[in-house]
C-alpha cells in the first residue's frame, strides 16, 4: 500500500520572519507549506506491514517555497529562504 493513502493532503500559508542578505531588512512573509494529516483509520486492503506503518505515521507539514522576493522597494531581490526547517511535525 502506498503511504499518501495515510494521509489527507492540504496547502496552507504561514508567516514567517525573514531577513533579506541584501538590504538586511526583516520582514514577515507568507510561506507555502503542504499539510498531511494522518486519517483516523487506516484505509481498506492492508497488511501487518501496512498496519506497522500507518501506527508510526505521524501528521506533518512540508515547505514548499525555497526562495522569496525582498519586500523593500528598494531592493526587490530575491533569496534563498534559510533558518526555517523544511519539515515540522504537528501534534
């Protein structure tokens, strides 16, 4: 059974503070993040293998952007997003 049977799949926007290596200026941007939440059952047609792995599978988010466009007029570069994990997992 393949594993994103596990899970539901969603995107979503979080803020996160970024500082530009150009102009230096922090400033809040929107990230895109893809969201897979582990389903309440385990769909049909597994075997213990499947049952092993969908008990350990935990719900978790994934980044999807890796670069960002400077919010300063004056700049306007864009980056590489650094300091923020790629992967979080949710409780």
């Amino acid at each position: 059974m393949d594993e994103k049977a596990f899970y539901t799949e969603s995107r979503a926007r979080k803020p996160a503070q970024l500082n530009c290596p150009f102009c230096r200026t922090v400033d809040s941007y929107d990230l895109e993040w893809v969201v897979r939440r582990k389903k309440d059952r385990m769909p049909n047609g597994g075997d213990e293998r499947d049952r092993a792995k969908f008990a350990k599978a935990q719900s978790y988010m994934v980044l999807m952007d890796n670069q960002a466009n400077c919010k300063n007029m004056r700049c306007r570069k864009r980056f590489d997003i650094s300091g923020v994990k790629t992967m979080a997992f949710i409780d």
